[in-house]
C-alpha cells in the first residue's frame, strides 16, 4: 500500500506544482535518486524500481508482469520477454539502451526450461549482440512462485 | 583464523602508530580499501565485511549474528533485524545511510516466511521509504543453515 | 554460434586493419566496452565474459572451464580453482589483480562440500588476504550441472 501511495505522488508531484512533498524526497542525502519512470510496474512491497547512484543505474530484480495490469503474463515466453522490457524501460528513462548493461543475473526456477527461452529473448532484444556479461542460476522460489527474474545494471553517464 | 589475526592488526594499527604494518596494506594496488570498522562482526573465513572503491561502498551478505557475542540471534525476526543492522553498520561507517543503498539482493531460505519478515523490518528501518530496488530470492541453504541474508551496495562520494 | 563469430571477428579486428567492422561494435552507445580477452574461455550463449564501465569491471559469473579444451576440468578443486583463475585472466585483461575485486557472489550447489574447497582456493589465490567482501549461497542448479560459479566486480581507475 505504500507503494501505492508513492506511486501516485510521483504524478502528482508532476501535474502539480504546488505539491507540499518536493522531488527531493526520492533523493537520499548522498544523492542517490529513486526512479519510479511512468509506465512503470508498480512494486507492491517494501522495495522500487531502480536507482541511479553516480554514472550507475541499478534496477531491481524485474518478473514478466504486464504494467498495464499489474498481472503476470500467462505464457512462458511472453513471461520473459515482459520482464526484460520492464527492465529495460526503467533502464531507458535513465538514458541507457540494452545495450548499456554491465551485467545481468538470472534467476531461473528450472534451468532447462527457462534458460533457452531466456537466450531466444536476449537475441531477440540483443540481436547479434554483443550481449551483457551474465550470471544464470536455478533458484528453489520467486516470489510469487514466478519461473524467471532478470536483474540489470546498467550505465549512462551524467553529462557535466 | 586468518581473520581474527586481521581484525587483531587493525585494532593495533589504531592504536600503536609504530606498528609495523602500515594501514596501506587495507588498500589494494588500484585503491580498493577494506572495510573493517569497529564493532562489526568478525568474519571467520576467506572475506571481509566490505570494500570502498570509488564512491561506492560493497558490503559482504549479512547475517543475523550478533556482534557482541559472535553467534546468531535466536528468534527470526530479530536476525532479520540484526542482518540489515550489521549491514547498515558497515555502510555508516563510509558515511553512507540505510537511504545510500542503491541495490539490496536478499536471499531467504523460506519466501513464504521470511519475506514477510524482512518487509516488515525494512518498513522500520526505511519507514515510509522510499526504499532501494531490491531482488529476493529463495536458495537451498545459506552457511550454517541460516535463514536470511542481505548483500547491500552503497553511494557515497568521496569529498574532494 | 553467435559468440564463435563475434570471438573471430575480435581477433579478425586485430589483424587486419581493413575489417569493414570496427573496434567500435564493442562498445555501447553509452561507453561499455565489452571484454573479450585472449586466452578467455569462449562464450556459447547470449552472454560474454565481461564488461568495463567508467572505473568498474563486470566479470560474468565464472566456472571452472578449461580455455584450452573448453570443457570442464575433472576434480573438484581443479575445478574451482579455474573458476577463479577463468575470472582473474578478466579482471587482470583491465588492468585489475584479485586484490581490487570489490565483491565476489559464489554460487555453489552444495554448502558443506564445496564452500571449504572455495576457502582453500582463495587462500591459496589471496594469501593472507585481506580477502574480498563475499555471498555464498547454495542454489539448486547450475548451468551444466556444474558445481561451482564465481561472480566478481573488480576496480581499476580509467588513467587520465
């Protein structure tokens, strides 16, 4: 619920200037800023996005969940490929391409299900590539028993 | 043993000014320096609590084990609780708050009952957030059985 | 496939001067340079072996694969061993010595077996340390059935 509620302060702050939270407050004191990019799946836990921290963005682990519903997709593959688009819209709002990844881990419920359906969507948004260093691992659970999340790091950056 | 004679030496560094290892051994040939700072608890292997390199600060996976006496906290969500505390310690003492963390990777060995547990505690150590981008995942084991581990990386730029 | 050609074509870079594809295709509209150092294992899925952004190295996760042979060496300490020695050959590509890995993830498919054979390595690789910030998790599968994966992020400041 709360992030629910951070949610609609994002588009409140734009639509009204005279919002009594500034932008500020997805700024830590160092300078860290949260992105919370419109289109965006909503979190419904303690956690967001991503962050961008320097010439970094960090983006939290992303499952197949179609933003416009705030469903998972049904089928496998529509699954993986809806998490990497999630991904990589976050990664876009902060000026970076999928090809601006520095790494990526994997985390698959069942290696040799998942892990050829993963490679088929990396060339699909990759083409010939070349593709981010990656890490693949078989995990006993996602939450909500989901079979695939991709986590991305990526790089854009500031200009002076 | 290794690392109790390498907490033992930063103890005497701070203290005895002649001692006969210089602090510059804490930093590595590109500058990376190791992160041992007091009242952090003492890591029994091949690691160390955390790095700074740059303007980020990588802290080692917490576990729940309290400081005072090195051995874990009985109940679950006090473990929970001291995990996330013995990360913040180490992030605290590179001048980086709980709201510098740029990414939070925790790994449980039951989603379905430790996820609630560190939702709850990161609503008391974030309050009404926002909070960092984080992955959770559900692994086999963790070292000696535990149940939950937190990996924390930081910002915090180095003042010129 | 795709990363037999694209490993080809590096080296095709090298020596002809008159290649119609230039030094540029490994590096990201936003500056990542991929890594594909000589002697390197040969990457045979969406992934390569490691990336530099800025001050920072991203080495994929690591296993023990022979890059004479390329398949994987028999013994379970050979093994591990060249899981980290396949990483260092990375890092050391960019200037970086495992003393200015910032953060290491292991992955390992069974704690009680492998995690000593982790230490014992690292000591022989790191000496008396200091050793680097770690996680090390037991997960249920990795790619191949393999026993052991290694994740490092290495630090070595771009010159002036």
């Amino acid at each position: 619920m709360k992030s629910i509620a951070f949610s609609t302060l994002a588009v409140t702050t734009l639509a009204v200037t005279a919002a009594p939270v500034s932008a500020d407050d997805h700024v830590s004191p160092n300078g860290v800023r949260t992105l919370s990019p419109e289109g965006g799946i909503i979190p419904t836990a303690t956690w967001s996005l991503g962050t961008r921290a320097g010439d970094f963005i960090f983006v939290a682990g992303m499952r197949g969940i179609d933003p416009e519903t705030n469903t998972l997709v049904p089928d496998a593959e529509g699954r993986v490929r809806q998490a990497f688009m999630n991904m990589q819209l976050i990664a876009e709002s902060e000026g970076a391409t999928l090809r601006d990844a520095v790494r990526l881990v994997v985390y698959v419920t069942d290696m040799y299900r998942y892990r050829p359906i993963v490679n088929q969507i990396q060339e699909e948004l990759w083409g010939d590539g070349p593709y981010p260093p990656r890490t693949i691992i078989e995990v006993d659970r996602l939450n909500q028993d989901d079979i695939v999340e991709v986590e991305g790091t990526f790089y854009a950056p500031v200009e002076d």
